[in-house]
C-alpha cells in the first residue's frame, strides 16, 4: 500500500457504519486516509474493487462458529480478484431495541443471516419473535431506530447501539463465546509484502480418485502448514469443485515458489490469488490459547 499518506484510499465496505466488517476495515487501515463506501450485498464490494472504483474492498470471508462464506468465495473466484490482507473480529452479538423498550415487548428481530445463525440457541428460547434476514447487521439497527417500533429489535455489536441510539438490552447472545469472523482485503491487482506469511490460492484438480489427496500431500510432504480448505462446486460440472486453500509461507522464498510450481503442473486450474501478512493481532492470540 504505496499510496500517498494525502491521498484518500477508497475502501469499499460490506455494510454499513457499526458492523463487524466496519470495524475489520477500521483497524486494517488504522492511521491511513480511508474514503470508505458502504454495500448492502456482497457483490456491491466485489464490483467496486473489479471495476476499479474503490482501491480495496473488505468483505467477511469465515466465521468460526458457522465456517465459510461461500457467496464471497464464489464471488472472489468470479470476478478475478486478490487477496491482500485480512482481519480477525472477535463477533459480540447483543440485542438492541428502542430505548425504554423491554424484552416482553419483543415481537420481531432483524439482523443478517450470519447473525441470526449465531445466535440460535438464545432465539430457540424465544420461538414466538418473528425473525427477519437482512443486509447486515448495522443495517438491522438502523432499521430498528428509523421503524420507532418498540416491538422491534435487532441483533448488532454495541457500535451499532451507538451510532444509532439504540439501548442494548442483552449482551452475550451468540451462542459461542470464542466466536470470531475473518475478513479479507481485496483489490483488483496482486500485492506482496516481504513480510508475507500467508498464500491464499484456488485449484481444481483432475476428475480421477485421490486427485485431492495427491495436491494435499504436496504440502505436508514439503513441510507446508495448509490453515484452511473450501470446496465450491464448478457451474456446469456436476459434483466437480474448485479448492479455496491457504497455506503459511512466502512466494519469494524459492522453495515455496517451486512447491507451488510443481503443484500447478498437477492441476487443471491453479490461481495464487495473495501473498499477505497474516492477521497476528490479539484476537488471533487468544484463539490460539483458547485451542491450546
């Protein structure tokens, strides 16, 4: 990121003020002169970035309670782009209402998908509230506060709360405590740090018994930590996929470049789509002893 300090980075957001990738985008780029914009779907920060109207764009890309996103990995893989950073956000779901509002007054939630699929514990114990998917969950809040329905909540963090006047009336209701999302920075071109530590790459392999298992040995067999796998079916090839993967190491280190060089020749496809530093923040250390 060579831009100059006056000049404005255009970041293209998912959501809106208040959300978690609002805050994925805040720390990313703590200290730079960002211009964000803000997208209700997916494809809305995705286009930004390919059509070049936006530097960057920051997007969810996992959770650790409900896994990958697939519409963004999908949507990655469509529009051609790269991987040039990511974040971790520790996801602190609380419920919002009106202020003055009580929980018995509760007859609809609205929140994203995600954020309805993470609280599910806590909403089985109120089966008779209504609940409404939505763009995300800054977007919820803000529906709450411009509806003025004391019978309405959502589900957002306590940012949102703020940014829109919204009391939090239950903290904690995700139903997994070490819940985090992962968030990628993407751009329309490749970037590579000599502090890169992490490859994001996509594959398909041939359409024969053990092809996924022959790739895989490429990476334990030369010493390579892989920290995530998706599959995502290939459109018009039925119960055939194309592999999202993530290894740990650095294109510039000729031993890395010659595995990823070997590996490809296996492949029917082969893409590296980044070389970045990978998140080593706070969150991710308190991951790691969670797992410990």
């Amino acid at each position: 990121m060579d831009a100059s300090e006056d000049m404005p980075l255009n970041i293209a957001c998912f959501g809106q003020p208040g959300s978690y990738t609002y805050e994925a985008m805040k720390t990313y780029f703590a200290g730079k002169n960002i211009l964000p914009t803000y997208g209700s779907h997916f494809e809305d920060v995705v286009q930004a970035v390919a059509t070049r109207q936006a530097r960057y764009g920051v997007l969810p890309i996992e959770n650790s309670s409900t896994g990958g996103i697939t519409d963004v990995y999908d949507l990655i893989h469509r529009y051609d782009c790269c991987v040039v950073g990511e974040k971790y956000v520790k996801v602190e779901h609380c419920l919002l209402t009106l202020p003055g509002a009580k929980l018995e007054d509760i007859r609809e939630v609205y929140s994203h998908p995600q954020g309805l699929n993470q609280c599910r514990s806590y909403l089985k114990h109120h089966s008779e509230w209504q609940l409404h998917p939505y763009f995300s969950t800054s977007q919820s809040a803000e529906e709450v506060q411009k509806m003025g329905d004391p019978h309405i909540a959502a589900i957002a963090n306590k940012t949102a709360a703020y940014m829109y006047g919204l009391d939090v009336l239950v903290e904690h209701i995700n139903d997994n405590t070490m819940n985090y999302t992962r968030f990628f920075i993407i751009a329309a071109d490749m970037e590579q740090s000599p502090d890169a530590d992490k490859i994001t790459l996509v594959l398909t392999t041939q359409h024969r018994p053990g092809a996924l298992y022959h790739v895989l040995g490429y990476f334990f067999y030369n010493g390579m930590n892989m920290t995530h796998l998706e599959s995502r079916p290939l459109k018009g090839r039925p119960f055939e996929y194309f592999f999202h993967i993530d290894v740990m190491g650095n294109l510039r280190n000729p031993a890395t470049a010659r595995v990823l060089r070997n590996l490809a020749e296996h492949c029917n496809y082969f893409k590296i789509l980044g070389n970045y530093v990978s998140d080593q923040g706070g969150n991710v250390d308190e991951i790691r002893r969670h797992r410990g």
